[in-house]
C-alpha cells in the first residue's frame, strides 16, 4: 500500500470509512433497532472521534507542516486559525444555502418544496459527511499510510453508528427497511468525492498543505457543535453521549499515537 499514490491511498481510504455508514445501517433490514438512548450513546462516541481526529491528526500536523515554511512566529498559528475558520465557515454556507431538512427541528435553508423529502434528507448527510472524506483524503496526501490510516479508521468507526442514525430516522418517516439502508449507504459514498478532492489539492501543491489540514479539521468541527452534539442532546441522554464522546476521543487519541 506504501507504493501507492497519495491520491489513489486517499480515495481507497475514505471509500472504505464511507461504506461503514452501510455496515452500521444494517440492523434495520433484520428489525433490531438500539434504542435511542444507545443511539445518542453512539453518535457521542462518533463525535469524540471526529474531535480528537480535529486536533490531533489535523490542526497538531497543519501547525507543524505550517512552521516548516514560515520562520518562529505568529505566522503559523495564524494560517491554522483562519485556515480553522474558513472550514467552519464553508460547512455552515453549506448548512445556509443547500435546502436540506435536519431529522428534529425541520426545514433549514431556501425552500425547494419540489424536492422530495428523501433529497432533503441525502442533502442534510452531504453537509455532515463531505467534511470526514476531505480529512482522509488530506491525511492520506500530506502523510501517506501513517498520516491517513488513523484518521480513515476513526472516520470509519464513527460512520457506523451514523448510518444507523440515518436508516432508523427514515424508518421513522415511513421508509421501508431496505430502501431506509440503502439511503444511509449511499450517503456514505459522499465521502470519496471529499478524499479524492482533499488527497488531489494536498499533493499539488505543498504550500498548501496547513491550510488543507486545518480546513478539513474546521470542517469537522463545525459538523460536531452544529449537528451531532445537539442531536445526542435532544432526547435527555447527555450522560451517554458524553459517555460516548469521553470513548470515542480516548480510541481515537490511542489509534492515532499507535499507528501514527
């Protein structure tokens, strides 16, 4: 796997995190669905991923990719933070002009009422999981295998319980089993679209390397404080989703010190 390209190996990685949201999906086509609060519990955990991958696989490698170009200073610290905010700024004009639906609180964004409900919903998922496939792909092209693999693990870890999320909120809308999985499948195979793209603009231009870090982290960030965090929140079961969340950042810290 060493001698294949960083675009190749960053591509491969984030198709393999996105066919997890298949994997996680598929207790619905047997009918055993967790309850909500394991649901919450898991999607904690899904954001304890994504916040340790933020820091320690992106935003710690953006500061140290950024101070081998600029001398001692405020220069990087400064190219990471607005590299930081610009990523979180992209998602949420995302959030702002896409029409999509998020599962609780309804319609957000323009109207677009000759959208079918199932579009809103694979819009809202797009928002969510384009952000994790830019991060593999980043990982893999500013690091190869020892700089993608923890991240594409973390992300596929979390992906699941995500799918499961999505299939069993369609369940809830009237969608029979098989087309609730498929749904949730084929939104996880956004996130190669987003690993190609981030590996691609990583290994043509090495510049850009702190920048496409801290983007993709500031992407994520945005998607855990806006969507994942208030979802687990909704239903009374914060105790478990910091549970999850306390888990999920632990694993995430231990894969990315082990493999990286």
């Amino acid at each position: 796997m060493d001698t294949l390209p960083p675009i190749l190996l960053g591509l491969i990685g984030s198709l393999a995190a996105g066919t997890l949201t298949a994997v996680g999906a598929v207790p619905v086509l047997f009918g055993h669905i967790p309850s909500r609060a394991t649901r919450d519990l898991s999607l904690g955990f899904a954001a304890g991923v994504m916040l340790a991958a933020s820091f320690f696989s992106l935003i710690i490698p953006a500061l140290d990719a950024a101070e081998t170009l600029f001398d001692n200073g405020a220069a990087p610290a400064a190219i990471v933070c607005v590299a930081i905010l610009l990523g979180m700024g992209a998602v949420a004009l995302m959030n702002e002009k896409l029409p999509h639906e998020h599962f609780r609180s309804g319609r957000e964004g323009p109207e677009a009422e000759s959208l079918r409900r199932v579009w809103l919903f694979i819009f809202a998922i797009t928002i969510h999981n384009f952000p994790e496939g830019l991060a593999v792909g980043v990982g893999f092209g500013s690091g190869g295998m020892e700089g993608g693999l923890p991240i594409a693990i973390g992300i596929g870890l979390q992906n699941a319980p995500e799918g499961l999320a999505v299939a069993v909120s369609l369940l809830g809308e009237g969608y029979p089993r098989l087309r609730a999985w498929a749904i949730a499948a084929l939104t996880g195979m956004v996130e190669p679209i987003g690993g190609l793209l981030g590996a691609g603009i990583i290994t043509l231009s090495e510049p850009l390397l702190p920048w496409g870090l801290a983007f993709a982290a500031g992407a994520m960030l945005y998607v855990i404080s806006h969507e994942i965090i208030p979802e687990t929140h909704r239903s009374g079961h914060q105790n478990k989703a910091t549970l999850g969340l306390s888990i999920g950042l632990v694993l995430m810290l231990f894969l990315d010190v082990w493999l990286g």
